[in-house]
C-alpha cells in the first residue's frame, strides 16, 4: 500500500514508518519539522519506497494514497503552549485538510487522538464513552479542544462523506528519540538523572500516569487502522504509577545521587490518568506487551547515547 503519515519525522510517526518501511509499504512523510526531525528517518532516506515532504498540514495539499496516519501536531505541553493559535489551526485546518484529501482519494483515515480529550477525568479509569472535563479556555485547551474539535471533523467526514475513519486516544507514550527538551515527564527525569541535576516533580507528586512503550503503541495504532472498527478506541498502559514513584524507579535506574525537588504544579494539570483499554483487547487483541521497568532501560540507553559523555553511568535496578 501507499501509506502518508503526517507527523511522521516526529517521535511516534517515526517508529511507525519504522514498522511500516519494514513492512514492504510505500510511505510518504509529510512533516514541517516544528518538533520533528530529519534524523529519525535518516535510514530510509536512500530507500525507493520512502519519500519526505516538507509541507505544513495547515495548508492545502494533493498526493495519492491508501491510508493516511495524521499524526501532525506537536504533544508536549510546552511546544503546544509556545503557540497555541498555530496549535489550534494544525487541529482544525491540518485535520480538515487531510481528511478533504482522505476524502478525494477514498484513502483510510486514522487520527491520532489523545487523553487529553477527557480534561481532568471525573471517571476513572476512562472509558471512550466518557465525555470528558475540559476547561475550554485554559492554557491546554488549544490541544485537547483543538483534538476534539479534530475527533468531531473525522466523525462529520464520515457521516457526511462515508470517509473511513479510525480514531485513536492515545495515553502518555514513551520511548527513545523523544526530544531532549521535550517537557515531559519521562523525557525531563532522565535527562535530569544523567546529567545529575535534580528530578522535577511538580506538585506533590501524587498525580498518576499511565506509560506506553511506544512499540506497543505502534502495534495498536496499525491494528486499529487495518481492523474493522472505527473507534474511538483507548490506546495505552493500564499499569497507573504516581509522578514520584516514577522521579523515583528513574533515579533508581540511572542515578541514586540526584535529588528530587518539588516545584509548582501547572495550571489544569490532570490529577490522574488510566486507560480503560477493554476495546483494545476485545476489538483488536491489543495490550501492552513492555514493562515500564524495561521501557524505561531502553529509553535511558536511548538518551545516554545521545547525550554522549555528559551521562552518568545506569544502575540496572527498580523499585517499580
Ligand atoms: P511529536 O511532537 O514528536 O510529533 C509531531 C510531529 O508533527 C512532529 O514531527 C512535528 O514536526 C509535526 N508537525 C507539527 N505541526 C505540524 C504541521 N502544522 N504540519 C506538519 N507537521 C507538523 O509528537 P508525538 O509524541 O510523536 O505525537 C504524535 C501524535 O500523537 C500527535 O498528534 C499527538 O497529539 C499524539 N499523541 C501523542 C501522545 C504522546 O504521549 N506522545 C499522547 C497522546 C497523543
Ligand atoms: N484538500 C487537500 N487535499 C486534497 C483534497 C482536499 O488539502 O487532496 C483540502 C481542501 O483544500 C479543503 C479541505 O481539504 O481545504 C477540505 O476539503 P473538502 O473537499 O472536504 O472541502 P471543500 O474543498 O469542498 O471545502
Ligand atoms: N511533570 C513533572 N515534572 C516534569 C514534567 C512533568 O512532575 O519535569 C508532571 C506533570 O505536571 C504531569 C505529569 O508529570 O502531572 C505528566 O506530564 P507530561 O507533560 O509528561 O504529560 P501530560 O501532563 O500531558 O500527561
């Protein structure tokens, strides 16, 4: 098949390409480089099936393919917040654009939804039917209103237009080739471990997460988009952790020296967060298949070589 993936020189776009230049398929990136990079494809650039566009989604475009994976749109919270008119046009025009195309050539359409759709959740875990709890003015709602204003426009396209449409919530995902300066959480502690900086924990840290390793989001995301359900389907780790007790499993893991110090805690901030991945499993036959323990060894290989000699040397051992 040929495949666009949007978003693609990004974190998770680029694993997916991984997994689907491997596969055999023709793919095209379309990426305009905000928080994406040219080096998480370097290794296809040679490669006949493999071509790289440097568009913005925002603006109009025609290409012919089978499948669209729109994954364009920057997912930290401090690359979205830095411009968060541009992060709301990349939502509503960029999806509105892709889905026109997907429209044009009878092209699946799978969005890469977030989370964030269901604000600060009242219910726990969350369900895809829940609605949600999100403050429509706040310093995040450029994404999580701009991703739900994006769900609305893949449901509209399929009602109105009979689009294909596979729709995603994705849960906090990790793994290497996140961005040094990347804000999150996973990203900032190890960073802050190998470097011996103090870990930040923001709040008390007594909000939860829950980490997907990114293969076993990548797995989801393909099974979704080649299965016959059109969602939204929950995509992530069950396995919920406290920001301290993953400051403390990193600290652990790469440098028992650094401090942890607590700082203020952001506005709108989610106090806890849990997929309920019921429709994964039974719809698709997905779970996760890695331990955090283990993901967390391979994201800090990952970054250590990056940062070169600047790391610390790891300490292979757990609380978690
Ligand atoms: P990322 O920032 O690494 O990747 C996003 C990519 O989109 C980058 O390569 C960026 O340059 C590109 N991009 C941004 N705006 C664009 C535009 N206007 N035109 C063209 N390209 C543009 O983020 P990621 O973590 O790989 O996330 C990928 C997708 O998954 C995003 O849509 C994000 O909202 C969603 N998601 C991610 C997570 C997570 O934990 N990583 C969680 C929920 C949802
Ligand atoms: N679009 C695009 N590529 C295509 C087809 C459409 O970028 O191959 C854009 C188009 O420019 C428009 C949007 O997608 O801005 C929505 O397209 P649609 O055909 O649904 O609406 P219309 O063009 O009729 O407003
Ligand atoms: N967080 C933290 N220290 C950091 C970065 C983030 O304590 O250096 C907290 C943040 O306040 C939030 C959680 O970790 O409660 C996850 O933050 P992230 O930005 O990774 O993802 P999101 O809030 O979008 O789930």
């Amino acid at each position: 098949m040929r495949i666009l993936v949007t978003g693609g020189a990004g974190f998770i776009g680029s694993h997916l390409i991984d997994r689907l230049m491997t596969e055999g398929h023709e793919v095209i990136c379309l990426d305009n480089f905000y928080t994406g990079h040219r080096r998480n494809l370097l290794k296809w650039f040679d490669h006949p099936y493999f071509e790289l566009i440097r568009h913005d989604i925002t603006e109009p475009i025609r290409l012919e393919v089978d499948q669209v994976y729109h994954l364009a749109c920057p997912a930290s919270p401090i690359h979205y917040q830095y411009n968060p008119v541009k992060t709301i046009k990349t939502n509503v025009m960029g999806t509105l654009n892709m889905l026109g195309l997907a429209k044009r050539v009878k092209a699946r359409f799978l969005l890469a939804s977030t989370s964030e759709v269901y604000g600060d959740p009242e219910v726990h875990p969350q369900t895809e039917d829940y609605r949600g709890n999100v403050n429509p003015i706040g310093i995040r709602s450029c994404y999580d209103e701009g991703k739900r204003v994006a769900e609305t426009l893949a449901f509209d396209y399929h009602r109105q237009n009979d689009v294909e449409i596979r729709v995603a919530r994705i849960f906090n995902t990790y793994g290497p080739r996140m961005l040094e300066n990347d804000g999150r959480v996973v990203s900032n502690f190890v960073v802050q471990a190998l470097r011996g900086q103090p870990l930040t924990v923001y709040g008390n840290g007594s909000q939860t997460r829950s980490f997907c390793f990114v293969s076993d989001l990548v797995e989801g995301l393909m099974r979704l988009m080649n299965g016959d359900h059109i969602g939204p389907v929950n995509l992530g780790n069950p396995d919920e952790y406290t920001i301290l007790q993953l400051a403390e499993a990193v600290q652990q893991m790469v440098n028992p020296d650094a401090d942890i110090k607590f700082e203020p805690l952001p506005q709108d901030d989610p106090r806890r967060r849990k997929p309920d991945i019921t429709r994964a499993r039974t719809w698709l036959g997905w779970q996760p298949a890695v331990p955090l323990t283990e993901g967390l060894t391979l994201t800090i290989e990952d970054f250590r070589s990056r940062m070169g000699d600047r790391a610390a040397t790891a300490q292979p051992t757990s609380p978690l």
